[in-house]
C-alpha cells in the first residue's frame, strides 16, 4: 500500500476565518480525506509540529510527500529541507502543489529560483488545459478542468523545462502558466501542481482530486538499484597503449 | 565581440610538475588561447585571486563563463557562487568542463548532487560519440572523438534530464557516460562537457578545441526581454461572477 | 487486467535451426510465457497469418502490442500499419523489439528512418546501463544488464529526441546506444528496448523479461477524454475591436 | 551568407481580394522581404510552379525552407515531399508557419497527425507568452507578442512532445497553444510558428518578422559529419568468449 504523507503550513487555516470555514481540518486534512478514499495509507504533518512533523522515521516511511506552503517558507529549518531532499534522491516521490512553488525544497531540487513567476488575486477563471493525454498524471480528466476562481499564475515562471509538461493553464485576465509539470531527480520522481489557492474550496473539485491522485500514483518510487558513485574498478582489462605525454602544440 | 572568461582552480599546475609540463599557463591559458584564436574576447580568472577572480566587474562583462575545478570546490566562496548563480540566470552563458561537475555553481543550477558519478584514473581509451548531429556544439565534428588517454566517468551520472543530450562516451573499461549535455536556466545557458583530466593534453585536441568554441557561440545570452515576476495587474478585464464560498461537499 | 498482444514476424524461427532451437515455440511465445506469468492477458499475432493476425477485433481489445519484425518490414501491409498506426494514437501501448526499430510504424510514428543504425553480429559483450533510476522501466534492476554475446547496435541511432532516456548501452567493439528509449504519440505511449537478436536467448534473461513486464505496465492507455479536434466555439464572449485591415508598411 | 527559400501556396492571394490586398506580392513576398533587409540571401518558390518551385537544385541550395500552406496540402507531390524529407534529414532547416501545421512534410517529419488542433476565426485577441527566455529564438523579444486580432488554434495539438517549447498563446476564447515549438530531425532542425492567418497582416508584424529571422538564425545547417549507417567493423578487438547456446529455462 502506497504510503502518503500530506505536509501543510497550517497557517491561514488558523489565522483566517474564511480559510478555516473552507477547510475546518486543514487543507492538508481535505487532501488527506480524499486520497484516503483512494485506497492510499495517509499521514499528515504540519510546520508546528516539532521538527515540522518530518521526522526521520515519517520521511523513511513516506512513499509520497505533497507538500503545501505559501507565508511560511523561510521558517521551515534547513536541516529538515535537506532531508527531505536526500529523500527525494532514494526514490521518494514529491508533488508540490500551488504556492509550494515558492518552497525551498522545490527551489533547491529544481535549481533555479521556482518562487519567481507572476501572481493576481482577482477571483479569475481557470482552464487547465491537458497538454499530454497520454500522460498517467491526467487520466480521467476530460480536455481541460474549469476553476470557475482561483489564484492567478503567469509566466514566466521560472523553472527548469520540464522533463514533461502535462498542463497549461488559461486564464480570464490574459495569462498562461504551465501548471502541471513533471520532473525526475536522483532516484525520485517530482510532480507540481499549480491550483488549490487558500481561499477556494480547490481541494474539494473532483477533478483536482483526481489529478493528485494519479500524482500519487506516478511519483511511487522506483525499486531501481542505488547507484553506486566514486572510485569504480574497471568492468574489462585495460590495453596498456603506448602513449607520450610530450605536448608539441604548445 | 563575445567575452569570455575563463575560471581556473589552477592549483595541479603549481603542485603537479606532469600537469604544470603539459600546463605551463595553466589549463585557463591553454582554453584562453584557441579561444582568443577562434575570435573570441578571453580574459581569465583563478582560485586564488582576490574574489577569486570574480569581481561584480568581471562578471557583468562576462558573455560566457567557462569552469575548471577539481580539488578545491569547498574553497570557492558562497557568496561569489551566488554571484555567478545571480549572472547565469539573467543571462551568462556557463561551459562548465570535466571535473567542475563537482563544482558548487554547477550543482546548485542543477538542483542535484551533480559530484556523483562513477570515475577511474586508469590511462583508458575514450571515444565521444555524436548522438545528436543536427546540435550546433557538435558542428564540424566527425562521427565520435577519440581521446587514447583520459580518465574514466561513468554512468549513474547524478544530473537531472538534459534538455538536450549531445555527446555519449564510450569507456575502455566498460562504462558509458553523457558527456554533452545542455540545459536553459532562467535567461541563461548551460553547456557541461566531460573531457580534460589535468594529467593528459585534452585541450590541445583541435576536435575537442572546437567543442568548446562552439559551446562558447551556443551559449552567448539571447537578448530577450527579463521577465517581470510578482504581483500582476490584469491585461484583461475579469468579470464579476455570482461565486459562493459555501462548501457543500465537506 | 491489462491486456497484451505479442506480434512476431516469425520467420527466423522456420528457416534457421539455430533461432528454432532457441524459441520452439517463437520469439512470440518466450515472450508471452513469461507476460502470462507476470499476470497480464497475452495473445499472439505473426506476419504469416490473415490481417498479420492483427484484425481489427484483436486490436481493439490490445492494450498493449509487443512487435519484433527484422527480415520481413516490407511485407507488412500498409493498411495494416495504418490501423495500428490509429490505435497507438488512441491509447494503445506499443513495445518495439531490437530489430523492430526498422519496422513501419516504428517510422512513421517517430518520423525519422529508424532504420539507420550501425550493427555487427560478432557475439560481442553487451551492458545496458540504467541512465533513469527514477523511471519505472528500470525498477527492480542493478545498475546495469550484461549480456554476454548480442548483435551490436550502435550511435548514430536516427530516431528523435527521446521523451525519456532510460538505458544506454556499452558495447565490446567500442560503441554506445540509446537502448531504452520512451515517447508519447497522441494518447498512447512508445518504449523501444534494443536487445533481443535472434541467435542469442536473450528473452530467456530475467533481468529483460523484467524491462519487458515494465515496459507493458508503462505503456497502458491512460483513460484521459479522446481530445475533439476541429472548428471550436469560443468558451468566451469575444470582445469586437476597432480594427483596421489598412496596411502600412507595404 | 544564408540561403532561404520562401514556400507559399499563394492561392488565397489570387482568389480572395483581401487576403491580395494585404499582401499584394504573396505572403511569400512580404516574407522575403523583411528576411533580405535582415542580411538573408531569400528565394521564393510556390505551389503552382513546375516541381512546386522545389528543384533538386533548389533545394540543394537552400539552408533553411519556410512553408505556407493551408488548403492545397494534398496538391503537394509525395515526391516532392520526399524530397524536402530527406534534405531536412540532411541538414536543411525548416520552419512551419500557420497553417503549415497540416501540411505533409509536416506531420511526415513529426510521425503524428499534426494537422489536429481546435481552430476558430473569430477576430480574437493572441498573447504569444515566451516560455523559454533564454532561447535564442526570443532574442530581442518583450514577455509577450500581442496580436490585436488572429485566428485561434487551441489545444490538445496533436504533435510529438517538443524538443524545446518556445511561445505559447493565449487566446481571447480561453484556450492555450503551443506556439513555437522546436525538433532536431536527423542533421535537421525543424521550427513551427503559429501566427499568420492570411486574413491578417501579421507578416508585417515587426516582431512576429524578429521571430522568423531569430528562427532562420537557429535552424541554419550544422556541418556535423553525416552519420553512416549499416554494418561496421569494430573499434577494438572483440574477445572469443566460452559461450553456450544450449537454453535451460524452456
């Protein structure tokens, strides 16, 4: 059974009326309730926890972390940021959602500054547009899912290309970004998913479910070998040639 | 006139009396040279210089960068790292060679542990085939290089998908390695290219000279627009739509 | 239950004792015992039969079509192609063999004439190196398979960027290949896997069996909205402009 | 100096006063022109001529063919688009505008059928967004190119994953488009740009002409040694290894 682990700041949940009426337990409890129903063994865990909740022993039981952050990036501690990472590296999944863009495990795995693209709070429309029908990642779907108000994201955003893009998004006020992008690092697979903006009842559309889902399900690591690094022995003999190190460019 | 620079550890040309031979300016001179004969505006810059070379000045005059490091990567300092980091994304083009694999700047423009790979020093043959002919960087090149003597790096490479994969080596000893890969960071280019162990004359090899000519033409900044991020105002008018917040589905 | 079919153009296995004593029961039937094992729904097709046994029925309840073709490409109907050729738009998988890099609809679906490659048969030691440890056709590998005596393939391989790059072989002789390579086509996804030459057990290998069982597992449709193509209305009012045809310029 | 040669259809030149109207001497010609103020030596060449204008001389001194087309695709000659194939696979570069999209060199150079897309000529605003700011295909560009009035083409559009994805467009009627997208075919480097309705004087854009010459720049011949293809003698000895053909699983 793939095991789940839903990371949340858990901040505008407390401090915002509005978000606390949308998403009563958190919006990683919304994420956690769904991906339950899918038959996924799911943990959560929260920046005020100690050590945010990511202690060794959750991270190495974590087949797939989502991670959801948006005010609160920079109190998230290195130390566990680099664990996380070295995680990623052995396999374990990670899908980033909406303003997790801006998180420093993103930033540091993808290795550009991910927290530059543009933004508007305006109650906009939203397509997402499937750009890869073959892509796991939107099965289900149909050609685009409409967000009737979310968040806007434009480009540029600044991120590596991606190793496949899955969604573009359109929206009302004249932008596009592309919100669905995939990428493999190491051992570990990661997926970023633009749409779930706090003061929306995102987390509750079917059809974003569905994509989290099929995320969860595509970033299950690979029971590929470690890779071994450093001083490797030679797999065949080696021909002594005859060779001169006299340089007559020079 | 493209201006280059040429960053040089330049360390095993004062401590190694074989390298300081094939040496005696230094690899950054040896790169400088055919460089300055291709055309190209070259100064260079070493370790040990104040600011390692690097000054704020040295850099916004900087095309492209070009990276040499082996023994002494923890000495570059942060903070001129970030500097590089800061010119590669608005626009510097960066050929990092051989073992600057390791380097920092290469790593955290990568996102990865960009130091693992497999690797001997064991007089072996390489040859660098061409995977993708139609690359500029592999212009006026034959079907492969063959190098008689290099060291060996090979497969697992720890770097994420190239965007682009242009060179393949083959390995004496049994290994295979991506030995040309590119990708785009932010407004800039990134060429790393695997040849020139210190202890042979690889950059004296006109094939191998040429690479690197072209890797400094395909790297020169484009002169596109840098891209404005953060808060947008709409382009489009958006319109006011009957929304409620109440969530139906909890 | 993921349904697959295994063509096989069967010839080698009637005229040469060798591969008849190999594969008594053909390539085909090596390939599906072990899929049947692994727990998929197999069936086979050869050249020889009506339709080359892909009838229409047969195709349509394919999820995923397995092709080893080498002597024969051109008896191969077009139509045939053709029909195959709408499938694997539609969704349905395609595994392409060693050897079937020559085929039709290889070509047609990837663009180039795949046909060009370098070979030799010289029972020379293969290593196909996991380049992707993150990708699920490498899972439950070792860093590398090592075959003992197969055909050589080698660089230039004419075929496009891959989508993915999984594996990328060593030879004896001194070349390297592109071995493991994926792409999406419409709805439906290609991996093409080089080994397996006729005179060798290769599909007897388990570490291979394993490459292939991923590969169908990969290669399953998706069940993402078959996209409508064609004359669009608009999904938003458009706004008529003050616009003039006047031109300037000319 | 770079040759180009303009390919047009111009039949909705000759049969529709507007579209004569605004561009009296073809699109072919208001291509010409601004590419040989921007220092190209340009030919032209259209579909009603003998061989479409396309000779084997012709051809043998073009670097780069842009192609119009739209309605007349079938007039086409399979010979002649064999003939443009292979020189692309030879090197020539080749950039697709518009409604080229559906043409047979095309979708026979891409392996899909690149003439599905969703269309709609509606007079509607484009915003072609650059995605990829460091490609030298954007040089000298802003964020985004706005045409007041366009034909839409939306997604999904049925072409292979881009080897690099350059523009995409936002259209008024909320849909998205990948605009400018690159491949490598063989020695070849092949470019399709969307905009360039006939209706509209989008080639008198100074921008959209910026793009084209950017293109032309990029898609310029690598003097890469032709790959040889077929049986090889091997690079190193091949050892005579114990080896048995007896098979122990059947």
């Amino acid at each position: 059974m793939v095991r789940v682990t839903v990371w949340n700041e858990n901040r505008h949940e407390k401090n915002n009326p509005v978000v606390g009426g949308i998403y009563p337990n958190g919006i990683h409890g919304a994420i956690a309730d769904f991906l339950t129903k899918a038959g996924f063994e799911v943990g959560t865990a929260t920046l005020d926890e100690p050590e945010h909740g990511l202690t060794e022993q959750v991270l190495n039981q974590t087949d797939v972390l989502i991670w959801w952050g948006h005010l609160a990036h920079h109190e998230v501690e290195d130390s566990i940021v680099d664990k996380v990472y070295q995680r990623v590296l052995k396999g374990m999944g990670l899908i980033v959602l909406h303003s997790g863009h801006a998180s420093k495990i993103f930033s540091k795995l993808l290795g550009t500054p991910t927290g530059q693209l543009k933004w508007r709070e305006a109650d906009e429309k939203e397509r997402i547009w499937v750009i890869d029908p073959a892509h796991p990642i939107a099965s289900g779907l149909g050609e685009y899912i409409e967000l009737q108000q979310e968040e806007m994201y434009g480009e540029h955003f600044n991120i590596p290309t991606p190793d496949q893009l899955v969604f573009v998004s359109w929206f009302e006020g004249g932008e596009v970004f592309r919100s669905g992008v995939t990428y493999h690092r190491g051992q570990g697979k990661v997926f970023y998913f633009r749409p779930g903006h706090e003061t929306y009842p995102t987390y509750y559309n079917k059809e974003i479910q569905k994509v989290i889902e099929n995320g969860v399900r595509w970033a299950v690591p690979s029971q590929t070998a470690e890779p071994v690094y450093g001083n490797a022995a030679p797999l065949e003999p080696i021909k002594s040639k005859p060779y001169s190190r006299e340089v007559t460019e020079i």
